[in-house]
C-alpha cells in the first residue's frame, strides 16, 4: 500500500464525462490499497470566465483581496462534484479547501507562496479510508485571509502536500502523456523524455514550459518528492522528474522551452555613479515584478544605457514603478517593447560540451531572425527575439538541429492544463 497524491489540473476535470473518468480512475488506485490523496483545479475554463465576470461588471482593477475570494470558488467547485461522483462510484470521500487542508501562504494576494501545511484533518480522513480530495491553487495567510498561489499553483500544492504527509509519490495528471523535448502541439515528433533531472525541469518551467510549475519542482527538488507526469487521458508510463536522469546517447540538449510573456524595457542615460541599478532593482522588488535578463550597454563616463525583461503581465506596473523613481535615479528616457519571445534550450550534458550555445545562435540566424538578448547559465541558453509570429518556425528548427526530431507522434489529450 502507497500513499500517492494525485493531481488532475483544469482539462482533466473540463465537464461531467471527464469528471467521471478522473473519479473513476481514483477509485481504481483506492480499490488497489493504496491511499489518496487528490488535488484538483477549477474545471475547464472557469477561472478565465470568473475573471471575464470582473469585465462584465466594469471592474478594470478590481482588489487583490476580493479577486483572490472570486478566483478560489472554481476550485471548491471541482473538488465538490469530484468528491459527489466519488461517492456515486461506491468510496467515501470528502472534500476541503486549501485552509481546511491547512495550508498557509505569506499575506499576498494572487501569487502567494505557501509557508506551512497542518495536514492534520488530511491524515485523520486518510485513517478513517476516506479519499481525500483538496482544493488547488488556494490556502490562507496567518490573518486568516484567503490568498491564491497564481496560475499553475495547483501543481505546487500537490508537491507541497506530498511533501508534508510524506507520500510516497505525486503524481501530476494532465493533457499529455509525460515531459516531452519541447511544446508537443509545436513539434508533432517531439520526444518523450522517461526521465529528467530537477535542474532541468526547474529550467524548462522557468523559462516557459507549461507541463510544471516552477515552485513546484523547486519544492520536489528541496523536499526529495518523487515526482511524475502523466495523462489522465491514457495509462502510459509518464515522465519521472528526479535527482539524477540516464543521459541518453549523443543528446546534449534535453528540452526546449518558450516564453511568450516577455517584454523589454530600456532604461537610457542613468547617472553613471555607484548605487544607481541598486535603486532601480530595489524599487522593482519592492513592488512584487520579477527581472529576468539584464544587459547594460553604451557605458561612458557620465552615463550608462541598460535594458532589462519582466513578464509581458508586469510591464505597465514596471513602467510605473520606474517613473516613480526617475528623480532620485536621473535618467534620461525609458522605452519598452512587447512584441517579443524567449526561447530557450536545456540539457545538463551542455555543461561538457563546447559549441552548443553557438549552433543555436546559428539556427536563429539562419532563419533571418536578430537576436536581442542572451542569458546562460550552465545548463541553458536563452535567447529573447522579436517576431512572436515566427514562434514555431524556430522552436521546430532548433529541435532539429539538436537532434531531437522522433518518428512517433505525441498524444495530447486536450487543451493545455495551466493551473
């Protein structure tokens, strides 16, 4: 007997008949010995709806506060109707919000990180053979107010639930059969991977793989939880995200990821004097916006020009912030830009192997396409370039020339799961 948390995302639970196959599916691992332990997302396409409903009613910035209260809804849906059409199947189960199932987030509203998980009503339904089945993406801040995880958090809670009733593995069900070398709805040849390391994983998800939430392979990597990723369309072997992965001969790189929620901004003519990119970060942090890439350029003695990306989502709220500290910094002008794309390669074989960086360069190149920006850490190399349009062109030419085109086609069971 195991105990294994299940995750079925947003497109695994989409209406009443895959509702039905999801509890089905359960029961079968119940009925096996093993204990469960389900996380679940808001069916479908709920949570757009629930944000287009703000829309409708003329809310063009609503609170953080009651957005998170309206957002955490779609959850208690899906984990009332999993648990109703459990019982229906003949096994006792019972359903419970992210605060029911304890779990504690800092005070932030629509992307909170969780601090601490009491599972302890967890644990007392799993001894008395229930199937206990939580809601995703939602728990609560120590002043008791409801707080969301943002988009992909329901990956996240299932890791960190796994990790605080220390099961024995998390298994992440969603729309296609396992991690795969890059988009399979780009790459029709794309390859499924059986195994790949932490690193890699948390590279790919950082960098724009929808497949996993970053933190959630953070928390797996940090808290030793095995980890797979499979459909809940079929019964195929998925993808084991561990320590150590087999390399497979004559493969460099491993995956290929892309972002599209990238924006540039350029700050011109900054005081050339010690503190001044301190300020700048500083304010930015402050206000909750992640940088990704950082390029300083056009250096003379009394000036410096630098540029920098955040998410596509953040621009204006950058833009804002930066305006807010132009006084106190002093430069000349700020520009932006958003009709851009990161797309990036990952592979821990990169490490020992010269020219990889280069054939990407080259692939790019070839396609007449300018690279804008480059960042590289040991086991990846990105590259932010202007033409979303051209998107799939260049992920589908860098997957072949790394070598990673199979003769099999991918199986996608649905929409992409994104939460």
């Amino acid at each position: 007997m195991a105990l294994i948390v299940m995750k079925f995302g947003g497109s695994s639970v989409g209406d009443a008949e895959r509702m039905k196959r999801v509890a089905g599916r359960i029961v079968e691992r119940h009925r096996e010995g093993h204990q469960c332990v389900v996380v679940v997302s808001a069916m479908g396409d709920t949570t757009d709806d629930l944000i287009d409903l703000t829309k409708r009613i003329g809310a063009t910035s609503p609170p953080a506060r009651e957005m998170d209260m309206l957002l955490s809804t779609g959850e208690q849906v899906s984990v009332a109707l999993l648990a109703m059409t459990i019982h229906m199947l003949g096994e006792t189960a019972v359903s419970f919000t992210g605060w029911q199932a304890g779990i504690y987030t800092e005070a932030v509203h629509a992307k909170a990180r969780i601090t601490d998980i009491q599972p302890a009503r967890v644990r007392q339904a799993l001894d008395e053979r229930k199937i206990v089945i939580v809601a995703g993406f939602q728990g609560m801040s120590e002043e008791g107010e409801i707080t969301t995880l943002g988009r992909g958090g329901s990956d996240t809670t299932a890791v960190a639930l796994a990790g605080a009733i220390q099961a024995d593995v998390c298994e992440i069900f969603t729309d296609v059969d396992g991690i795969y070398s890059t988009d399979p709805r780009i790459v029709k040849c794309a390859r499924k991977l059986k195994e790949i390391t932490y690193d890699e994983m948390l590279e790919l998800a950082n960098l724009g793989a929808a497949v996993l939430h970053p933190r959630a392979v953070e928390y797996a990597k940090n808290h030793k939880v095995q980890l797979v990723v499979r459909s809940s369309f079929n019964h195929n072997e998925g993808t084991n995200v561990k320590e150590e992965a087999a390399m497979e001969q004559g493969i460099v790189v491993r995956g290929i990821a892309y972002d599209k929620n990238v924006a540039r901004i350029s700050i011109l003519g900054v005081e050339e004097k010690p503190g001044q990119l301190a300020k700048v970060f500083t304010a930015l942090a402050k206000d909750q916006i992640d940088v990704d890439i950082i390029v300083q350029s056009g250096v003379t003695n009394v000036s410096a020009d630098f540029s920098f990306t955040v998410s596509l989502s953040d621009l204006d709220k950058a833009l804002n912030t930066l305006e807010s500290i132009r006084s106190s910094v002093g430069f000349r002008e700020i520009t932006s830009e958003n009709n851009l794309v990161k797309v990036s390669i990952v592979g821990a074989g990169m490490v020992s192997t010269p020219g990889v960086a280069a054939k990407m360069f080259e692939t790019i190149s070839d396609l007449g396409i300018s690279i804008l920006m480059v960042s590289t850490s040991e086991i990846k190399t990105s590259c932010v370039i202007e033409n979303e349009g051209r998107l799939n062109e260049v992920v589908q030419a860098l997957h072949t020339a790394y070598g990673l085109d199979t003769d099999s086609t991918v199986f996608v069971g649905g929409p992409a799961d994104r939460r």
